[in-house]
C-alpha cells in the first residue's frame, strides 16, 4: 500500500487499549515489566548485550529510551522514505545536533553545502570548532574534482547537504556527493553523506534512494505541518541508526508522548496538505513572474531544459515543493513595504505550515550569515521568501497582488 493509507493505523492494535481506534497519549515516564527476568531480558536488547531475537519487539522500559508514540510514530514515518529505522527528537536542531555528535570526532573535517538553515550554520562554524571539528563549505555548482580538492589534506567524515536550499531553492546532486563521500574517511568508515530533506520531505524526495546514509528532517515543517509544535527526525538503515538512537538515550533529547502523538495526528494529512501547497504555490510563483514589480521569481517549478539545475530536478525531486522566493524591484524598503501589507499570509519564519508565511531573510533568518556569504549566495535585500499554505490560492494571489501595489 502506499503510506498514506496507512498512516492512521499503521503499527498500532486497537486491542492494546480497550479498543480505542486511534493510538491514545501514553503520558507515562516509566513501564511496568510482568516479571523480573522480562525486566532483565528488555534492558539486554535495549543496551545492545545481545541481538534481536527474531520478530521481537524492544519491550517498553521508560520513555527516554521508547515510548508508544514515539515508537508507533517511527515505523509511521519510516515508511515514507523507505528506511530502516528512524528516530524522532524534539527538535530539527537536536536531530541534527546528534548526528554530528555521533559520527564526527576532534580532528575530523565535515564538507557541508551553503547555504545551510542558520542553526545549522551555526553549529558547524561556532560550535563543532570548540571540538576541534573543522567545517568546509561548498556551493551548488562545484564538481566532484573540486570537492575532493577541498577536502584535500582533512580527515573528512562526513558530507552534509541541504537540497533545496533555502531560500534561494538551488538543488545539489546527491548522487554526485554520495560519490565523493565514497571516496572520502578513513580506514574505520568512509564518509556518511547526511541530507536535511526538510524543504522537500518526507514526499517529495528521498534521499536514502540518492545515495544518502541518513536523511534529517525539522518534523516542525511539513511533518508537524500545524505551526503548533517543534521536532525532529532522523532515519537511516540498522546499523547507523543503532548509533544515533544510543546517543539520543544519553542525550535525552527525545521527543515526548505528546509530541509524538501531534506528529501521528499530522500525519494522516500529510500528502493532502503537501499537495495543495504545491498546487498553490505553483499559481503563485506564475502570478509573481508575470508582476511589473518582481524582478526574478526563485521556484523549481520554473526550471527549464537546458539548466543543470534542471537535470539535478528531473533526477531527484517530484514536485517543485511549496516555496517560492523572489526578489522585488528596489531593495530593502520595497521588500518591507511588501512584507508589512500582507494580510493574509502572517510575517513570519518557519515553512511548510498550513497558513502561508513570509519573511525576509538577509535580515531574518540569515541575518547570522556573513555579508560576503549572502552576496555569494544571492540572498540580498529584495529577497522576500514565502512559504505557501493550503488556503485557497485566488486568496493569496490577491493578498500578494494588493500588498505588491
Ligand atoms: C527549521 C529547520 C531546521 C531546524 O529545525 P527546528 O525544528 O527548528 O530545530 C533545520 N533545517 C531546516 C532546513 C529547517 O528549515
């Protein structure tokens, strides 16, 4: 079956509780184990002192270590991308923050595309420094050749990729640096190539199927979907996912029951959502690139023939996504002028969320990076960024077209 028939049932028996149809909140810290050698035999597995029996399930212990939501949300979510496991967090910095944390160690490189969601930014140039963990960044157009000369001379364990990258939408091929990590690590692992799919996932592209090891979500995007709650999550097949849900166990940095239980609730309308913020922004983007006051319009659905960015497109991605960027005629007076008559999209960061946002980010969300970088990287003062909700498009068109007047 496809996922999203399954997403209301999918891993959860009604007769576990008196019949309910949905899977109900566990609010609970701790489990009751039937016997002392039950007890014995769930901590063995759950610590890794032994192997998985065949078809047994990791008894409940306490709910730093699993928890029903948590678990029943996993299997949910792992089959959207095709992966093995998969691990929830409470937030897209925490899942983020552990893979590094686990995979990289003092004296190792991480080659990382730019530009990256700021936190990420963040981590990479002013935290993993202070471990003695060096950042390398490149840009959308460099090749394999050029990669390698980059890492040249470091001990470069991991390649993490942000595809689309926000906010101007520029695609990275990943089968491309899934080659270069191949090629990449020391005589314990080659490199892990890390992908934070969170502009196009979990339904538009996957990752694990590019060559990807693990892929990274912020579930607060698109997977919460409500702008209501923050979460993480990373999947991944057996082996490296063992690793990441250890360190979460020593982290603590789970998610919670009630979170869980959210991202099970929006999960069910998942694809409904998805698809009609697609649909949406497509009209959108058209109607920006046809107005006299908009300079160049920043959706993957405008790719045409002949661009590579468009063949990274047609090899990666199904849909061109539901965030439209643009740069408006004049510079940073006109954008805020824009941003400040909108009345139906709310100003504010975030995506993927039912209600449209905008915002602006080079003095928003990538007001952190360095001017020279957001030069580089094309995100100036007229750059205005939208993410397109499920409202009714003509709504937004008009709101749009009045705040643009
Ligand atoms: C929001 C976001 C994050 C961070 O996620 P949080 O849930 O806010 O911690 C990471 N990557 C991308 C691409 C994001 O948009």
């Amino acid at each position: 079956m496809h996922p999203e028939s399954l997403m209301m049932s999918y891993g959860y028996k009604p007769e576990w509780s008196e019949g309910a149809v949905k899977c109900p909140i566990f609010q609970t810290s701790t489990f009751v184990f039937k016997s002392a050698q039950e007890g014995k035999e769930f901590f063995e597995l759950a610590y890794g002192k032994r192997e998985r029996n065949v078809g047994e399930q990791p008894g409940l212990i306490y709910s730093r270590l699993n928890n029903p939501d948590l678990q029943i949300l996993e299997e949910r979510l792992s089959l959207w991308d095709q992966a093995e496991e998969c691990c929830v967090f409470e937030s897209g910095m925490s899942a983020i923050s552990t893979v590094f944390l686990e995979f990289l160690r003092p004296g190792d490189a991480l080659l990382y595309s730019m530009p990256v969601y700021g936190g990420t930014d963040h981590f990479i140039n002013k935290v993993l420094p202070e471990y003695g963990i060096k950042g390398i960044g490149f840009t959308e157009n460099e090749t394999e050749d050029e990669l390698l000369a980059k890492a040249k001379g470091h001990q470069v364990k991991m390649v993490y990729v942000e595809s689309p990258a926000n906010p101007t939408n520029s695609l990275f091929d990943l089968e491309l640096c899934s080659k270069v990590a191949k090629q990449l690590g020391d005589k314990e692992s080659l490199a892990q190539l890390v992908v934070d799919n969170t502009y196009m996932g979990p339904l538009w592209q996957h990752p694990l199927q590019h060559g990807a090891d693990l892929v990274v979500y912020s579930a607060t995007k698109y997977i919460g979907g409500h702008s209501d709650l923050i979460a993480g999550a990373v999947l991944g097949n057996a082996k490296l996912m063992k690793r990441v849900r250890t360190l979460r166990t020593f982290l603590g940095n789970m998610a919670g029951p009630w979170t869980g239980w959210l991202l099970m609730r929006s999960l069910e309308t998942l694809k409904v959502r998805m698809t009609q913020q697609a649909e949406n922004a497509r009209n959108v983007a058209d109607f920006l690139k046809a107005h006299p006051k908009v300079e160049k319009v920043y959706f993957l659905g405008h790719l045409q023939e002949g661009d590579p960015q468009y063949e990274i497109f047609k090899k990666q991605l199904s849909c061109a996504g539901a965030m439209v960027s643009f740069d408006i005629k004049g510079g940073e007076r006109e954008a805020f002028g824009f941003l400040d008559n909108l009345k139906l999209f709310k100003l504010a960061v975030s995506l993927g969320s039912t209600e449209s946002l905008a915002q602006h980010p080079a003095t928003m969300t990538h007001s952190d990076v360095s001017d020279a970088d957001r030069k580089m990287l094309g995100i100036s003062e007229k750059l205005v960024r939208l993410s397109i909700g499920v409202e009714h498009y003509e709504d937004l068109i008009a709101d749009v077209s009045q705040a643009l007047e």
